[in-house]
C-alpha cells in the first residue's frame, strides 16, 4: 500500500493524492456521522454527503437538471416547470400570445410576455388586454369649443344657432347682417350668436321683430 498513509491511530489510511483525500475504514462496523440531514443521499464520512442522481449541495437539497432551465426552475428528476410565458423541455422556447388572441385590437409579442395596444380613440382597460371607447367629449382630449359629440373611437363637434365651425371644432358669429340672412326690413344690428332689427326714425317695428311700418 505504498500509495496510502495510516494516521496516528492506525485505524485510518489516506490515500496520498492531490484534492480530497480517498479514506477507507480499516476499522469493522464504523458508521459515518453527518450533523445535519442528506436529504436526497447519503452519508458517507463526517459531514459528507453522497447525493442520489439529480440532486446536488453540501446536503443534497439542491435540484440538478442539466441542461439547465433557462426560463423556469428545476424539480426532480431532471425535469424543469417554465415561467409564464415560455416553453419547451428546458423552458427556452417563448409563447406567442398573440396567436392566441389575447388583446383584442393590437399585441405585441415580447421575450415571455406580450403588450395589448389599442387603436386611437380607445384606452386599456384595467384587464391590460380589451380596449374600450374614450369619451373624449368628457375630457380635455377634444378641441370642439361649443358642442361635443361622441362617437365610437372618435367624436364630433358642432356649433350653436347663429355660429359657424371654420374648422378643427371652432365655431365662431355669424354675421347675419352682413350676410343678408337677417330679414330685417330697415335697420341690422349683429350680435354674438345673434341679432337684432330697428326701425328708421318714424317707423315702429312690427311683431315680427324684422318689418318696420
């Protein structure tokens, strides 16, 4: 045994070799002691634990899996359970939601996860993947300056009586005066929204608030 070594109580020998020494009981019915549990192995000399296939640690409670899961965790044996969003035997595979018609206006697919987007005119619900209507008329997203109506994923504008829209929802006097479409008989006066008829000196207005007799 040239390549082994008693210690000083002639019970042991230790093989002469670099790293962990190889020991071998010469001593009949030794029972190695471990002060804690292996868990998934076997104690094989003091504190030293042999672990059973799959299992590795000091005390062999951590789960082996090779190769490793990418995107999940390990459970015995060597089998892997995936995060949400991936696939595969070791988990390295993403799912596409968006095959799966997750949102219903536009998805976007990222690595393990996915976006619902909606078109303009709409927002997110707090399910983060159906898109419902904004009232914009409700809010401060419109530009009408007098009348606004809603409508589905967009809105309209309109003006009162007596005003016009020049465009991009803003409404502003007609004048009814200038334009002719007064009916007074005499005497025009425009205001803001409306207008109002008088009569020449000598002349009373009639009823009609237009003629003047």
């Amino acid at each position: 045994m040239e390549n082994y070594q008693f210690n000083s109580n002639g019970i042991f020998c230790r093989e002469r070799v670099f790293g962990w020494p190889a020991v071998v009981s010469l001593e009949q019915n030794v029972i190695p002691v471990c002060n804690f549990s292996c868990g998934n192995g076997t104690c094989v000399g003091n504190n030293l634990c042999q672990c059973f296939d799959g299992w590795a640690g000091d005390q062999c409670d951590e789960v082996l899996c090779s190769p490793v899961c990418g995107n999940g965790y390990c459970v015995p044996t060597n089998s892997c359970v995936c995060n949400p969003g991936w696939t595969g035997d070791r988990c390295r595979t993403d799912i596409n939601e968006c095959s799966l018609g997750v949102c219903n206006q536009t998805c976007i697919n990222t690595q393990g996860s996915y976006t619902c987007e909606c078109n303009i005119g709409y927002q997110l619900r707090n399910d983060n993947s159906t898109c419902e209507d904004i009232n914009e008329c409700e809010t401060v997203d419109h530009n009408c300056t007098q009348t606004c109506s809603n409508t589905v994923g967009s809105y309209t504008c309109s003006c009162r009586a007596g005003y016009k829209d020049n465009g991009y929802g803003n409404c502003t006097d007609n004048d009814e005066c200038s334009m002719g479409t007064s009916g007074c008989q005499q005497l025009c006066f425009n205001t803001n929204g409306s207008y109002y008829c008088q009569c020449n000196t000598g002349y009373k207005l009639m009823n009609d608030n237009s003629s003047c007799d």
